[in-house]
C-alpha cells in the first residue's frame, strides 16, 4: 500500500506552500510513475518525427520523378 502524500508547491508572494490537490505514492512509485510518462513522451516523439520523416520521404520521391520526368 503506498503512503500518500499531497503536493505542494511554493508561493514566494506570500511565503507559503499551496496545494496542488495531487495525491503522489512513495519515491519509489513516484520514480516509477515519472519514468513511465517519460518514456510514453519520448515514444509519442519518435513516432510523431518518424511521420515526418516518412513525409519528406515520400515528398523526395515524387520531386526526384518529377524531375526525371523533365529529361525523357
């Protein structure tokens, strides 16, 4: 069972912390957890530039047909 505990963030304006109703477990889940939504972003990311690159791709093709295109 995780020992929960809220966060907080610091308000320098008043000197105090304020809640951020979030519930966070023991370090250990929270390591787990940040890693986790690290790894889903930087997977998101890969594949989001892979389409990209798969767009460029395609887009050369066509260009270098074109062009060959202009000498036949």
């Amino acid at each position: 069972m995780s020992e929960e505990k809220l966060a907080h963030k610091w308000n320098p304006k008043n000197g105090t912390h304020e809640d951020l109703g979030i519930k966070i477990g023991t370090p250990e889940e929270v390591f787990w957890t940040d890693a986790k939504r690290k790894l889903e972003n930087s997977i998101l990311m890969y594949t989001e530039s892979l389409k990209g690159d798969k767009l460029m791709l395609d887009l050369a093709n066509s260009r270098i047909e074109e062009e060959k295109a202009k000498f036949k």
